[in-house]
C-alpha cells in the first residue's frame, strides 16, 4: 500500500463542506422528520444527496431515541419516503453553528429557536420557517406554518405532506446555488449522465 491510500483512509476526504438543513419541530416525531425524510428523497432525485445533509431535531426531549409516529410513517410511506430508520433527538447547542438553514414548522417552534440561538445575526439569519419556500405559484402559497398533526386525524398527516412537499420543491433551487457557492458539485455521481 502506498501513502497516498494510506493517508486516503486515515484522513478525511478534503472538499467543499456539504450544504446542512436541519428540519424542527416540537418533538421530532410527525413533521419535521417527514420533513427530513420528504427532502432526502427529493435531494437524491436531484442528485444533490451527496452535497446536502439533512437532519431533524425537536425543541423539547419528549421522544429522544423514538421513532416517527406509526402515523407519520405510514402516509409517509404511502407516498415513497421511508422515515423508518430516523430517531428523534433535541436540538441543541451545537446545532446553531453545525446548520446551515434550520427550519421551523411553525411559528412557536421558531420563536423557542430564536431564544436558544446565539445572538450573532449570521446565526440568526439561518432561522426560518420551511413554509417560507413554499413557491408562491404554488396553490399553497401563503400557508404560514406545517400544523403538529398528532392529535388529528389521518387528513393532518396528509396536509403535512402537501405543505411539506410544496416547500421542498420550493428550496431545492436554494439548495442548488448555496451547494453551487461552494464548489460542490452539484450532481452526485449516479445523477450524472
């Protein structure tokens, strides 16, 4: 073995840092790992999955360790994104300089975001709601915030979908420049063709 593949295994491969999207919600069991779940599988049809991290967290502790809602899993599902391997986890401090873009699901779970975030405006610049890229063109333009569905019922779960969907669509194109802006490519090997 020479060193070159000897320092390629021990040392972590140089490059452009990926792109990071953290998905929150209150308890990191309904929408913010459908989130997660609905834009990893968007990034990877794009071929941006290689360039792109994502991951989802809860302001509160309630579920850490947990699996997504059955709930959340199952619409999930039926529309071809697998939460199954994801696990809830708090956000905490780390993720405020970890993150690129974290992204509320509603208004209270930005407000307890902002409370916790250091106060370096570059830092808060970071925090928003997803729905804020929702396309305006889109027939749910102007939705405020992706409702906790856990105590409704199986239509709540399905209006996150949309609302997540649409939101998604929406911040791919953002994703695209800011992994463009620092030198990823922006196509994983299997997309290019």
């Amino acid at each position: 073995m020479n060193l070159s593949s000897l320092l390629a295994r021990v040392l972590p491969p140089s490059g452009p840092e990926p792109v990071r999207v953290l998905m929150v919600c209150m308890g990191n069991i309904c929408s913010s790992p459908t989130a997660e779940g609905v834009l990893r599988h968007k990034l990877q049809l794009a071929g941006l999955d290689k360039a792109v991290e994502v991951d989802s967290a809860g302001t509160h502790a309630f579920h850490v360790g947990n699996p997504p809602d059955q709930r959340s899993v199952k619409h999930a599902l039926q529309r071809g994104y697998d939460l199954s391997r994801l696990r809830a986890r708090k956000l905490g401090p780390q993720d405020f300089t970890r993150f690129d873009l974290l992204l509320a699901m509603d208004w209270d779970n930005l407000a307890l975001m902002e409370a916790a975030c250091p106060d370096e405006p570059a830092m808060r610049r970071r925090l928003q709601r997803l729905t804020d890229h929702i396309p305006t063109h889109s027939p749910l333009a102007g939705a405020q915030v992706v409702p906790d569905p856990y105590y409704g019922g199986p239509q709540g779960f399905d209006h996150v979908l949309d609302l997540v969907e649409a939101a998604c669509d929406g911040l791919l194109p953002r994703l695209k420049v800011m992994v463009d802006s620092r030198g990823n490519p922006l196509r994983s090997e299997d997309a290019r063709g």
